[in-house]
C-alpha cells in the first residue's frame, strides 16, 4: 500500500487491490502511477461526482500521455480514510460541483 496526500496534504491510500484494478481495467495506466500521486497533490481542478456524493474527481492535463493529449481524472472516496478508487485518461473534466479550481 502507498500514501499519497491530496492538495490539501489529506492522505490518501492505494491498496495493491486498486492498483490491480486499475492496471486491470486501464491498461494504458501503466507506468502512470507516479502521475496519479501528482494529480492528487497538484490537481487542475477537484469536481464532486454527480453520481456519488462521496466521490472527489481530480484532475490534470498532460500534453503526452500513452494515449495522446489528455486529462488524467483520480478519483478519491472517504471522508476520515480517504483512498484512491480508480485512475484513468479522459478527454473532458466531467460536470458537478467545482470544489477547487487552478486560480
């Protein structure tokens, strides 16, 4: 298990259980681990799930990703023990309820 710290230096847990699934289901999230840490402590913006309430969606953009220029979105559940649920590449922030935005 890592820990990483969001931007506001909460710590957020990745259990070896996410990071087979997100190597099972996002392939192209191999070698990407490193920039989910930085999209949590470096996000572009922070948006609520629309669909759980619970759920924060960071995210930054990359010019080269695996899979050409996009956004990469981490999203975290928890309010006390806040862990990771799942990474991936997207070519849009979706829309919710900003809760930080990059000034």
């Amino acid at each position: 298990m890592r820990i990483f710290e969001d931007r506001q230096g909460r710590p957020v847990r990745f259990t070896e259980e996410r990071l087979e699934h997100l190597l099972n289901s996002h392939p192209e999230m191999r070698e990407q681990v490193d920039r989910v840490a930085q999209t949590l402590s470096e996000p572009e913006r922070i948006v609520r799930s629309r669909t759980d309430p619970d759920a924060e969606l960071s995210y930054r953009e990359y010019d080269e990703t695996p899979v050409t220029r996009k956004f990469l979105c981490a999203v975290v559940k928890g309010i006390d023990d806040r862990f990771l649920v799942t990474a991936y590449f997207t070519d849009s922030i979706k829309r919710g309820e900003v809760l930080w935005e990059k000034p």
